[in-house]
C-alpha cells in the first residue's frame, strides 16, 4: 500500500515539474500543432551537430547549446518579433537554453521531453 501511495505522489511530482506556468512546455503533439500554426515560428535544434545529422524534426534549424560563445552570438542574432520552438534529446538543455532566451526577450516554447519523446510518439524525423 505505500508503496502505491509513493509512487502515486511521485507521479504527480514529475507531472507538476513537467508543467509551466506560462503554457511554454508542450508535448510534442500540441509543440507540432503550435508550431505548424504560427506564422512567426522558427524550430530550434539546440543538440549537437551529430545529433542533429541522426534525425531532427523537419525545418529546425541547429544552433548548439554546448557551442559556448557560439551558441550566446547565435541568440543575440535571432528576430525577437520570432517565436522559437526548441528542443534538444531529453529536456535538459533545451530548459537551459530556454531560461537564456527568455532572459533575453525572446520568446520561446519548449518541446516536453525532448526529441526522445517525439520519437516515442510517433513523430515524424529528417534524417
């Protein structure tokens, strides 16, 4: 029985630590419809380039989080009259990237889980 309690709450913990307050986490169906239907959108690929080249969401463009100064100058060039859909394999440094970005005055929307999750769903990948 408590084991079924702690895993219920555990549950519910990564659930409220999955959400935003702002709705700028989505799930890779709801990150597809969102950006599919926004005129202003620019897919975001913030892995590496051989992550990348092992399949991407169609149209993203790269630009690598781990690339340092790299990364910083390729922000500061981006249109913040933009919407930018990011993510990376897991979560991790898209939420990085994402917290930099917003910092910046951009605005930015985050695929939930990565492209892990997009392949898990069924979402289609260039490769």
């Amino acid at each position: 029985m408590n084991r079924n309690i702690f895993a219920l709450l555990a549950a519910m913990g990564l659930q409220a630590g999955c959400s935003s307050p702002d709705g700028s986490l989505l799930t890779p169906a709801d990150f597809q419809t969102a950006y599919q239907g926004d005129p202003r959108a620019v897919v975001l690929d913030v892995r590496t380039p051989d992550e990348y080249i092992s399949g991407h969401i169609e149209g993203a463009e790269l630009l690598d989080f781990n690339s340092g100064a790299a990364f910083q100058k390729g922000i500061s060039d981006l249109d913040k009259d933009k919407t930018y859909y990011i993510y990376c394999h897991s979560g991790n440094r898209s939420g990085q990237a994402a917290r930099y970005m917003k910092s910046q005055g951009l605005n930015v929307v985050e695929l939930q889980g990565g492209i892990m999750a997009w392949s898990m769903a069924g979402m289609p990948l260039v490769r």
